[in-house]
C-alpha cells in the first residue's frame, strides 16, 4: 500500500469517526437509581435531574435537582479539563480523541 492510499484511507477514517461521535453527540441517555432520576446527553452534559420523592416538598426538590446538575456537570467539566492535559501531549493536536 502505497503513501497516498494510507492517507486516504485515514483521512476516511477521521471522517467516519466524527460522524460516529456526532452521532452520539445527539443521542440522550437515563440513568436511574431509586427515586433519582438523571437524563444526559452524548456530549456527557447533565440536561435534566429529577427526584420522586414524596416526604420533599416540591420547591426543596426543584432546588436540589439544580444544585446536583450545576455540581455534576462542573465536575465533568473538571474531568474533561485534566484529560486533555494530560492526554493531549498523545493526541498532538488532534481534538475530540479523549
């Protein structure tokens, strides 16, 4: 295999794992535990929290799903942050590998 097929054959490749990420970008995932209730997107972004719980009131209930999806997503943020430091001297430029 010659020079100029390796890197055409790269080149689709990278293309076809962007889509693939893109992909899943879009998709939305649900997790759940006990009366929790945890809805993020394919980006790792918490877009919705909710808590069934009779004994809370309703104003107590909303306030805490705020303050777990502020909390979760700084935390991921903070993860994604240390990953590209100490991932990004592999990738060498390359955004999105980790």
């Amino acid at each position: 295999m010659n020079i100029q097929a390796m890197m055409k054959q790269a080149q689709k490749l990278q293309k076809e794992m962007m889509n693939s990420k893109n992909e899943i970008d879009e998709m939305e995932f649900t997790g759940k535990s006990s009366f929790v209730t945890v809805t993020i997107k394919g980006t790792k972004e918490i877009k919705e929290v909710k808590i069934d719980n009779e004994s809370l009131d309703k104003d107590e209930i909303e306030m805490l799903e705020d303050m777990i999806l502020v909390a979760t997503n700084d935390a991921m943020k903070q993860v994604d942050k240390i990953t590209e430091e100490k991932m990004g001297k592999y990738t060498q430029g390359i955004p999105g590998l980790f």
